[in-house]
C-alpha cells in the first residue's frame, strides 16, 4: 500500500511538471505576446468607449445610421478585394521564411494586392448605380469609400506581416496612433467643417495613409521586396488559400453586417442608428479587447503546426483563457445594458440598451470559433470555413427578413446571437486531421468557479442600490481577484 502511495505521489509530481513545461514552453510565450499587444487594445477599449458618447453627440440617429452602412460597404469590398490577401501573407509567411523566400514572397504579395485594387476600381466604377442602389449610400460615399480603400488595403496587408514577424510592440504603436488621430480630425471635420459623417470617412483616409508610411519602415519590406523571380506556384498558392478564405469572410460579413442592411430596408436609417450603437457597446469594445488572444495565437500556433508539434492542448488552453477573461465583461453588460446606453451613447439612442445582453453573447460565440476553426487554417481547407459560415450567414438572412418587419432592432440582436452559435457548434462538428478543439474543462470550472463570488457581490449591491459604476468595478475586481488566485494555487 505505501509503495502505491510513493508511485502515485511519484506520477502526480511527474503530471505537474509536464504541465508546468508545457504551460512554460507553449502558453507563456502567447500570453506574453498578448501582454505585448495589450497597450494597443487597452487604448482601443477607451477610444471605443470615447467615440460613441462623441460621435452620437455630433450626429444624428440618421447620420449614424448612414456612417454605419458606409463602413459596412466599405468591409464587403475590402474582403473581397484586399483583406485575405493579408491573411494569406500571415499563414505562408513561416513556410517561405524556411525556405529564404521573403523577398520574392513580398514581391508577389504586393502584386497581388495591386492587380486586386486595379479590379476594385473597375468594378466599382462600372458597377457604381448598383452598388449605390443596394447599399442604400449616396454615391459621393462610394467615392470616397473607394479611395479610403488604398490605405486600408495597403494598412491590412503590413499589419499581417508585423504579425507574422511577431513584432506587437510595433503593431501596438501602429494602431495606437492610428485610433487616436482618427478620433481628432473626425471631430475637427465634423465640428468646423459641417462634413457629418463624411467627416469621419476622411479623417480615415488621411489617418490611415500616415500609418501606412510608418508600416513600411517598421516591417522593413521596402528593404527585402524583391520583384525578381516571382514564382507562380507562391502565387496560385495564396490564391488557393486566400480566395476561398475571402469568400468565408464575406460570408462572416453576411453574418454580422447583413443585417443593417435588411434593416435598413424595412426600418430605414434610424433604426440603424440604434444598431449602431449596440454594436459600439459590444463588438467594437468586447471583441476589439479580446481579439487579443487570437491575435496573439494565431502566429505562435502556425509555427508550432509547421514544425510538426502538437497544437490542440494549446488551442484548448488559450480558449479557455479567453472565456475566463471575457465572459465577466458579457455578464456585467447584461446586468446593466440600460446603464451602459445612458453612461456611453446620447439620450437620443437609448434604445440601444434592448439588444446589448445578446450582442454581448453574440461577441463571445464569434471569439471561440475564431479557436475552433484554426483547424482549417493549418490544414490549407479554408472552403470548409466558408460553407460553415455561408451556412450560418443564410440562416441569419432568413430570419431577418422574417423577424425584422415584426420585431425590428430586436430581431437584429437575437438573430446575431442564432447566428454566432450556429457557426460555432457547426465547426465542432465539422473536423479535420484530428484538431477538433477540446472543450477545455479546468479553466472553465475556474471561470464557473470564479462567477459564484461575483454574483453574490451584484446581489448585495443591488440590495444597497450601489451606483452602476462603482458597482461594474467591484464586480469586475472579485471576479478577476478570485479567477487569478484559483489559477496561482494551480501551479502553486
């Protein structure tokens, strides 16, 4: 009997130190990324927090509703024509460093790029009374919205590559600025040149094209660009990689984006303007914070699966970091969806307030399937992300014909709620080469564990009627205090 105790004390010891090595080796470099990239995303957080109050402060519902489709118009033909050419410049970019390819690999990303703004132009162009007439945007809009493109496009592929180098200080810096100086010439336009909200549009576009400059030194790609030698195989490799990945991100504009649109038909632009801001209360604060963890990942990740590691314990741990991290800020905006509305955006919109519980959980959906669908990016299948998402984003268009008409800026929030968590189990069950996630159960039985304290806490100030504000900080603070002791005690 004692020397089954010694061989089970001698195993516990022998888990906990492969825990420790793997915790060592695997988790803490992503997490110290994360730390790297945090000052980005904590001034992102505030300046989204500030923008709402500013910008609804200067325009109207109507005005804010037309800036909303504007923006949305602009991400569908930035997916079709520029972003996943930056995601593919990310995925590939481990593969030809290996190789000593880096030079002809810009080169043909650069030409890529390129030859897809000479197509966006044209079809813009040709088809210019179309694309006005179905977005519902004045055509000086899409004017503008086209030229702002060039930056963005140009912004989109060197911040993959400063991911792909793993240089988030410099990516931080980048986006820091980049938000902050936006919010200014915004204002200015808006406020002394009566340009609402055209303002905002061009205060990207001269913002943005700053930026784009700054990149360029900081990847060096100016530096190591070659055009020699390009290779067609790199070429109809991207493209293989990148187009289907295009598809799959409009298909995640569907799923996210449609909706204003259909609403924009049947409710018009104030109720847009609604959509708007509980859009700016969850996605742009929840997700832009949290994204964080996939940004951080993703690289880190990539790297290990082209060095033949194993990569689903990792997947599976940073996930269940993420739900520990994010899912209190779900709880606290559910709690208080009035209170935030009145503390963040003009009176003029407080209907907002309706749909923030399920936009909020909408957010969290969409951060775990980013994890749960890595599995398509290391094998070269991104179709099947699209199907998934072409799937669920179909689903959405349904119900929001169906239930918008009826229920109006309430049908939008809970139909992105359906949505998120049709894509999100329909790639758990769609699987590949034996990376389906693992449901991570320590770090949720931590987060389960950490929730208790937390509500007992919004009971008892309920009972005090404690202010909103001081009670999402207390709230906030127990939660984190509880999640991070457990986790130390651990590894203790």
């Amino acid at each position: 009997m004692e020397l089954l105790n010694k061989i089970d004390n001698i195993k516990t010891k022998e888990d906990k130190s492969n825990t420790l090595s793997f915790e060592n080796e695997f988790i803490k470099p992503i997490f110290k990324d994360i730390l790297k990239y945090s000052p980005y995303k904590l001034v992102a957080l505030i300046l989204n927090i500030l923008t709402v109050p500013i910008y609804t402060m200067f325009l109207s519902p109507s005005d804010y509703g037309l800036y909303s489709i504007s923006i949305a118009t602009l991400s569908f033909i930035c997916i079709i024509f520029s972003d996943w050419i930056g995601l593919s410049a990310l995925r590939f970019f481990e593969e030809q460093q290996i190789k000593h390819n880096v030079s002809q690999y810009f080169g043909t990303l650069v030409t890529l790029l390129c030859v897809n703004l000479l197509m966006m132009f044209s079809c813009s162009y040709a088809f210019r009374e179309l694309l006005c007439n179905f977005f519902h945007i004045p055509p000086r809009f899409l004017l503008i919205i086209t030229i702002l493109i060039i930056p963005v496009a140009i912004r989109a592929l060197l911040l993959q590559v400063l991911r792909a180098q793993i240089k988030p200080g410099s990516y931080s810096s980048s986006m820091i600025l980049n938000q902050i100086f936006t919010m200014v010439f915004a204002v200015l336009f808006i406020k002394y040149f009566a340009l609402a909200p055209e303002g905002i549009i061009f205060a990207m576009t001269i913002v943005i094209t700053f930026i784009d400059l700054m990149l360029i030194h900081q990847t060096k790609i100016h530096k190591t660009i070659s055009f020699k030698g390009l290779k067609r195989q790199t070429l109809l490799k991207l493209c293989q990689y990148g187009m289907p990945l295009a598809i799959g991100q409009l298909s995640l504009w569907i799923m996210t984006q449609s909706n204003k649109f259909i609403l924009q038909h049947y409710k018009g632009s104030f109720a847009n303007g609604i959509v708007g801001v509980s859009y700016n209360l969850t996605y742009s604060i929840i997700l832009s914070l949290f994204s964080i963890f996939i940004m951080a990942a993703m690289p880190r990740i990539i790297k290990m699966y082209e060095k033949k590691q194993e990569v689903t314990k990792t997947i599976s741990k940073v996930s269940g970091h993420l739900i520990g991290m994010a899912m209190p800020f779900v709880i606290v905006f559910s709690l208080y969806p009035l209170d935030f509305v009145h503390l963040l955006a003009n009176e003029k919109f407080a209907q907002a307030y309706i749909i923030i519980p399920a936009m909020s959980l909408s957010v969290m959906f969409m951060l775990l399937a980013e994890f749960t669908t890595i599995q398509y990016h290391l094998v070269n299948k991104t179709y099947i992300d699209t199907i998934i998402k072409l799937l669920a984003g179909g689903f959405g268009i349904i119900l929001n014909i169906l239930l918008i008409p009826k229920f109006g800026i309430v049908a939008v929030g809970y139909t992105a709620l359906t949505v998120n968590v049709c894509y999100f189990f329909l790639s758990l069950i769609i699987v590949v080469d034996k990376l389906k996630w693992k449901f991570p159960k320590v770090e949720f039985s931590m987060f389960l564990l950490s929730s208790i304290p937390l509500f007992i806490a919004y009971f008892i100030l309920s009972k005090l009627n404690a202010h909103f504000i001081l009670s999402i900080l207390t709230l906030l603070f127990v939660y984190y205090f509880t999640y991070f002791t457990l986790n130390k005690k651990r590894f203790a």
